[in-house]
C-alpha cells in the first residue's frame, strides 16, 4: 500500500494586537510632529521667495514708470480724499464716477491743497482716462503684463487672484467693458504722496517704503511672523514683526472694519524704524 505523502502545515499567522497597533500609530504620529513643523517652515520660507520676487518685479515696474514719469511714482486717486482710508491703498482699480470722468485728475489733484502745495504740472495736466489706480497703472501702461504679479500665492484671505481674474484686461481690451466694482491685489502700496502732498521720487526717497504685504486687515496678511518691504530704491527686505498680526482688524458684522484703527497701523508700517525718513507720519 503507497504512503500518503504527509502534508505540512503551516503555523497560524498571528495578527497584530491591539497594544502593537497603537504602537505603530504612536510612533508615526511623533514622525509627523517632527517633520510638520519643517515642512511648514519650509513652504514659508518658499512663500516669503514668491512674495519678494513679485515685490521686485514691482519695483522694476516702478522704475520703467518713473523713465517716463520725471522719476514719480503712479498716481493714486486715494490720496486726493482730504481724510483718505489707507487701507484702500491695495485697490488697483475702482470705477469713475462722474466727477472724476468730468475733471480728470488735474482737478482732483488740485484740491489736495491742505497743506499750499499743487503738484507738479506732469500729474496735475494728466487726464483720467480709466479706473486704474496706484499699483494698476503698471498693468494698464503694459509695464507689468502678468496680473499674478499683484499677487502672492500665500494670500488666504478676501482677495485673491482667482476672484479677479476676469478683471483683468488693460483699458480698450475688456471683452465686456471695465468691471463696475472695485479690484483689489494683495499687496499693499503707499501711494504717491506724502502727507505734505509731496510727491515722492525714486531717486531721492530710496529708502522709503512703498510696497508690503497686504495691510487691509488680518486675512490679507500674507505671513504670519513679519512683512516682506519694498523700498522705492528697489531694494526688497524681510521685516521681522511678530506683534503686526495683533495689530490688524478682523472685520466681523458685529465690528466693521475701523478707518481709523487701520489708518494708526498703516502709519505705523510706513514710518520708523522701517523708514529713515517718516512717511505717513503726518509731520508738517
């Protein structure tokens, strides 16, 4: 009679136990509380390199502008307002009412005149052609031609590029006429002004500040421990300011957003120690 070939069996697999489960998931989760914190500082560090580049791209539009501009900065209606809100001053469009289309902004320049200066004749015999205002006139005069220039990729706040993107169209090349609505960007400019109702030059104000991140209020801030700063000398700096978040409105139905808080902070941004010389500080 043939033997039967005995057959070998295998050991049952043992399944993990709970206590080894909950060791591995231990373990994985301090693996990533020690990596996230390097990621993140590494995609801040990345979203700071994007913002300071667009911030020189800025200035080198500033810089083709003021060639052709007596060495001055793009105008901002804004600034014509005897009490102006600065927080407005990220605006790169707003639509003409009809004043402005009637006297251009020769006339409005003439009647910030609080403290008996009228600007020089190259801004003030300049017509308003069209809504673009401050750091819009760079896309408008085809100077900067790529609308994401004006703004940061870490913007997590009320205006970003995707809102505006149909918006954006130099004047005579809208598909659909202007846009009948206020165009933000998510930087913030200084406007063309001093409080002196001087206009700042180039060359002789370099160290001023003229661009940061957004100011308008906590969500337009684009990072959280400082600003990145463009002077008008073209230099692009990292301002380190734990203490601007704090600063900064959250705007809630129950509290609007405050002209004269923000105003204080913006003043604050734009002068000492950031500046050597005080820019919105109000001196006569």
């Amino acid at each position: 009679m043939a033997q039967q070939p005995t057959r070998s069996v295998s050991p049952p697999r043992r399944a993990f136990s709970l206590v080894e489960l909950m060791v591995v998931v231990a373990v994985i989760s301090i693996l990533l509380g020690l990596l996230m914190p390097g990621l993140a500082r590494v995609r801040e560090t990345t979203y700071r390199m994007l913002s300071a580049s667009n911030q020189r791209s800025l200035g080198q539009g500033f810089t083709l502008w003021a060639g052709s501009h007596d060495g001055k900065l793009p105008p901002s209606r804004l600034l014509f307002d005897s009490s102006p809100d600065l927080s407005e001053l990220m605006r790169v469009y707003a639509p003409l009412d009809e004043e402005e289309r009637a006297s251009g902004v020769g006339a409005n320049a003439a009647a910030i005149k609080p403290k008996g200066q009228t600007p020089p004749g190259h801004l003030a015999a300049a017509p308003l052609l069209h809504g673009w205002d401050g750091l819009g006139h760079l896309f408008a005069s085809g100077l900067i031609p790529e609308p994401t220039t004006f703004y940061s990729p870490a913007h997590w706040g009320d205006h970003p590029f995707e809102r505006y993107e149909n918006d954006w169209a130099r004047p005579g090349e809208e598909e659909s006429g202007p846009p009948d609505h206020v165009v933000y960007c998510n930087y913030h400019y200084s406007g063309h002004l001093d409080p002196r109702g001087r206009l700042v030059s180039l060359e002789r104000d370099a160290s001023k500040i003229i661009v940061t991140d957004g100011l308008r209020r906590q969500s337009d801030v684009i990072h959280r421990d400082g600003i990145n700063i463009l002077r008008a000398g073209g230099s692009v700096e990292w301002k380190s300011d734990p203490t601007l978040m704090p600063k900064l409105h959250v705007e809630t139905a129950a509290s609007p957003l405050s002209i004269s808080r923000q105003n204080g902070v913006i003043r604050e941004i734009f002068t000492d120690p950031w500046n050597n010389i005080g820019y919105w500080d109000g001196s006569p």
